[in-house]
C-alpha cells in the first residue's frame, strides 16, 4: 500500500491535536512524546522536525489558543454598530452560552488537572496577551460613549480578566459534587461567584450594578449536566 504523504501543516495539526487530547487525558507531565507520536503515527524524527521539544509543542499550543480568542474578539470589535457595554458583554460571554456548556466544562475538568499547572499557566498567560489588549479597546471606547469610566483601560481590562480567578473554586466544586443536594449547592456557589463577579467589572469600570454578565442564564445548570463521568480533580484546582 502507497505511504499517505500529509501536506506538512496538516502533519502539524495533528500533532497539536493530540497533544491536547493526551495532556487533557494525563496532564502534561505525563504525556511523553512517544505517547503524542504513537497517537498520530509519526516517528520521532518527523515529531522533532516539527517542534523542537515537548517545550516547543506547549508553547504553540497555547498560541493555537490565543489565536482562536484573538478571531472570537475581533469579530466582536468588528461590529461598531454594537455599544461598548454590549461589546463588554459580548466578550465577557464568550464561549459561555448554554449550548457549549458541555465543551466548557470539559475544558474545565482538563486544565484545572493539578498536573496540568504548567500547561494551565503557559495558555493563561499567552492568552491573556491577546485578550487584555482587546479589552482595553472596548474600554477606551466606553469612555468616548461615556458609559465606562477609566484611568487606564489596559490596566482596568488586565483587572477584569484577572477576576476570573474567583471561580476557579466553584468550578472543582461543580465537578466533585456527588448527590444531588451538593450538586444544587455547587451551582447556587457557582452563581453566586459569577454574581459577584459582574459587581466587581460593574465598579471598575463605573457602570450600574448588574450590567457586566459573564453567562446566560441556565449555564452553570448546563455545566453541571454535561459533567465528565469521572472527576479527575477532587475538590482542588491550581492557583489562578
């Protein structure tokens, strides 16, 4: 049988993406190189031709990351007819409606792995780069509308997203709850904490309290239904 020759951006892809499948699965640590290369059918030499290191492999994955919020935020920034609050909102609540419930907390149960700390904090941090700029972008705009209020909207947008950390909690309550009382618990936590999160953008960028949300109503109800079958976390996650 002929040898199938990929086009090498394809050969490239496939190794990002199981990369993220085997260190969502076992945590980055854990996953060798022999495991990535096994999954796609490459040997080590091609693996190598294509990145540098296990290292190297992270990092472009965590770009890949950055790239896809950077395509979610310019589309945003893209529809001047939208206000800057509507445009805050739009990118608060990215990726957070009902029907990618399943996909977030997935995502979720993966990053938040205690072995996934390295990987968790290098697409933290590349994607932050990304977002942070954006932000500030709709800020500055909220202040020429005169519905934002800010000193400096790249400082006041860095704020914003680093708010994200107080769910953190909430999220590994959500997917260790065991019965349906603490599981309604961990939801009722969840909404609080999201609350009290749009209070907080609500002060630091001078808007009316309940104008920042961060879900659409039913999401961490979706979450909780769409949960792995098994926990991986206990009831810990690493430091945002």
């Amino acid at each position: 049988m002929p040898r199938i020759v990929r086009h090498p951006e394809v050969r490239r892809a496939e190794l990002l993406a199981a990369a993220a499948r085997l260190f969502g699965a076992r945590g980055y640590e854990a996953a060798s190189v022999d495991d990535i290369i096994g999954d796609v059918g490459l040997s080590k030499g091609a693996f190598y031709y294509y990145f540098p290191s296990k290292d190297a492999l992270l990092e472009a994955l965590a770009r890949q990351a950055a790239e896809r919020a950077r395509a979610e935020l310019e589309a945003i920034l893209a529809t001047p007819a939208m206000s800057a609050v509507e445009q805050l909102n739009a990118f608060l609540r990215r990726g957070r409606d009902t029907d990618r419930a399943a996909e977030a907390i997935a995502t979720f149960a993966s990053i938040f792995l205690p072995e996934n700390i390295v990987l968790y904090h290098r697409m933290h941090r590349t994607v932050m780069a990304v977002m942070a700029p954006a932000l500030a972008r709709i800020i500055e705009k909220g202040r020429r509308e005169g519905s934002m209020a800010s000193n400096d909207p790249l400082i006041s947008a860095e704020l914003v997203l680093l708010l994200g950390a107080v769910t953190h909690g909430a999220v590994a309550d959500l997917l260790a709850a065991e019965g349906a009382d603490a599981l309604s618990q961990a939801i009722a936590a969840f909404e609080r904490r999201l609350a009290e999160q749009g209070l907080a953008v609500d002060r630091i960028l001078g808007l009316p309290d309940g104008t920042a949300r961060f879900v659409e109503p039913g999401f961490v109800a979706a979450m909780a239904a769409a949960r792995p079958n098994r926990n991986p976390l206990g009831a810990t996650v690493a430091a945002g």
